[in-house]
C-alpha cells in the first residue's frame, strides 16, 4: 500500500515521537510505500490567508472558498500546500499521529487540514461523505491522551471518546470520503513505565503488519473492541 503518515507533537523523544518511527519503520520494511508530513519539523504554518495560493479570484475580499475554488481551476495553491496535496491524493491510507489536545487535533495539525483540504479540490461540487474525493482510500487516527481510559468511557470524566473523536473521524476524514479504521489509542502514556510503553508499541507495530486486512468501521456511534490495545 501507499501510506501517508502525518504527524506532529513538539518533542521528538516523545511517546508520539515514537509511535511516528514505529509506523514509518515497521510499514517500510513490511514492502509498504510511505511518504511523511512531520509538521513540526517542517515549521508547518498553520495560519490560512493568500499565502495558501499563487492565484488571486478576488482581490478586494478574500473568502477561502472561493480562492480554493479558483485555485483548483488554475492550478494556483502555493508549492508547499500542492504537495501536501499529492501525498494526500497518492496515498492508500493515511494515518495520523498526534496528542488529543482540549478533546481535538494539536492546533497544528488542524490547521494543516484548513489549509490542506481545499473546496473544489478536496471536497465540493456535491463530493462529500458517500460520494467523497477520496472514496476506496482508508484513515487512521493513532494517538494518545492525557487521562486514563476509564476517564474516556461512557458515563466517564471526560465522556465516551468515540463522542470525543467523531468531529475529526466524521466531520474531516468521512466528510471527504475516507473510510475510517478504528483508532489506535494509547491513553496516559506518560503515566506508564517504559515496559508497559513498549508494549503498545509492540501492539501497535502488530497491528500495522496486518492493516491491509482491516476494514473502516462505520460512522462511529460506538468504538469496536479493536481499538482497544
């Protein structure tokens, strides 16, 4: 498979860090193609204007859309956004790494997706959901969180986290057409010793070696026991 893995957390030694290596590692050597956005690395900016476009639509009022719109027509999105584009485009799957942050995507990686998925390019003209761009194309949310798992559950501290994730897996990726896979989550990393953190990362990197088999799980109204690592 063609594998995209999009990642960001501030730390490279971070247990992040490491799950982004393990993927890269075990998916490369397991005869997988895979491209990487490290964001942080990259000083990805995740600020929208007319940076995101060589093209101007309307130059007395900028609305996104409508640049994004013009942009598609005329090939006019900035060198680092198109490329953000094609890996998306090329891609069979594509996994993102990150830390939950106030119950969302790092400001970061949300900003990758305002800049990235482009009205007219990505979504649009009546291509959403069943009828996304990216249609036959898997998704894979890895992350971890701050609290336990039983603050995570229904009726828990923090609620169930399928409510928690279901405005990134339903609202960005099966808006777009992806089918999403359940997700790998590691709760409270930093709470763990190094044994019990390398025995995620040897789930994970079990996981990863048979992720050709997996199928997208549905519109997460409840997570499967698959998630759970």
């Amino acid at each position: 498979m063609k594998i995209f893995i999009v990642y960001w957390h501030p730390e490279p030694q971070s247990f992040n860090g490491s799950m982004f290596r393990t993927a890269c590692k075990v998916l490369v050597d397991a005869g997988h193609e895979v491209r990487t956005s490290d964001l942080h690395e990259m000083r990805f900016d995740p600020v929208s204007s007319r940076k995101n476009f060589t093209t101007v639509k309307d130059q007395d009022y900028f609305k996104q859309q409508i640049e994004e719109m013009h942009a598609t027509e005329t090939k006019g999105f900035s060198a680092g956004l198109e490329a953000e584009m094609e890996k998306l485009e090329w891609c069979d799957l594509m996994v993102w790494q990150f830390p939950l942050w106030w119950f969302g995507l790092p400001a970061v990686l949300k900003g990758w997706v305002d800049r990235v998925f482009a009205m007219g390019r990505i979504y649009g003209y009546g291509h959403i959901y069943e009828t996304g761009v990216f249609r036959g194309k898997q998704a894979l949310l890895s992350l971890t969180t701050g609290g336990q798992e039983e603050a995570y559950r229904h009726g828990g501290f923090n609620g169930d986290i399928s409510g928690v994730l279901r405005p990134i897996q339903r609202g960005m990726l099966e808006f777009v057409g992806f089918g999403v896979l359940a997700p790998q989550i590691v709760y409270a990393p930093v709470r763990m010793t190094d044994d019990e953190r390398a025995q995620h990362l040897a789930a994970y990197t079990e996981r990863l070696l048979h992720i050709t088999q997996e199928s997208p799980f549905g519109r997460f109204e409840k997570l499967p026991t698959s998630s759970k690592i």
